[in-house]
C-alpha cells in the first residue's frame, strides 16, 4: 500500500461520513435557528426548549433518509470487501526496509 492509497482511502471516508450525517446537521442547524429566533421574539429563555423540537426533527429525517444513507454505507462496504483481496496482493510486494523478506 502506497501512501497515496492510504491518503485517498481515508479521504473517501470522510467524504462520506460528511455526506452521511449532513442531512442530520443541517435540519438540526435550521430547527436550532428557528427556535432560537422564536426564543428572542418571545422572550422565553427555557434552555430545554430547542432540544425536544430537534430531537423529533433529527429522528424523522433520519427514519425518511435512511434507505438512503444506508445504501450508500452499504456501497461503501461492498467496494471495500470486494477490493481488499486485491489491496492485500498488491501489498505483498512491498519490503520493510531493515527486515527481510524471509523474515516477514
């Protein structure tokens, strides 16, 4: 394994851990907004009163997005079992310097 695969395999990672939990994110963000803004118009200062409206909110994207998510996860898996035989063998070739290959 080179470091460029190792730096591009972690890249593709992240990318799609942003991927996945940006709807969550987001819809917390504007419900966070929202309540706040209805906070100062108000002036109610509850400070349990921006959860309860985030968690349900979080919880019905996560129930309408998550075919979605999980089949992008599940993609994900996929190509990383269906390439990890060829990873190891392309891995074999490769010397640690200072020890033998008879060694390893």
């Amino acid at each position: 394994m080179t470091t460029e695969f190792v730096i591009d395999f972690g890249r593709r990672a992240m990318e799609l851990i942003l991927l996945l939990s940006l709807p969550m994110l987001l819809v917390g963000l504007a419900i966070g907004l929202l309540v706040s803004i209805f906070q100062a118009t108000t002036q109610i200062q509850e400070m349990t009163l921006q959860f309860i409206p985030k968690i349900v909110c979080i919880t019905l994207v996560l129930v309408v997005a998550g075919p979605w998510l999980l089949a992008n996860l599940m993609d994900y898996t996929m190509q990383i079992l269906e390439n990890f035989p060829d990873w190891v063998r392309s891995a074999e070739g490769l010397v640690v310097q200072g020890v033998e290959p008879a060694a390893l």
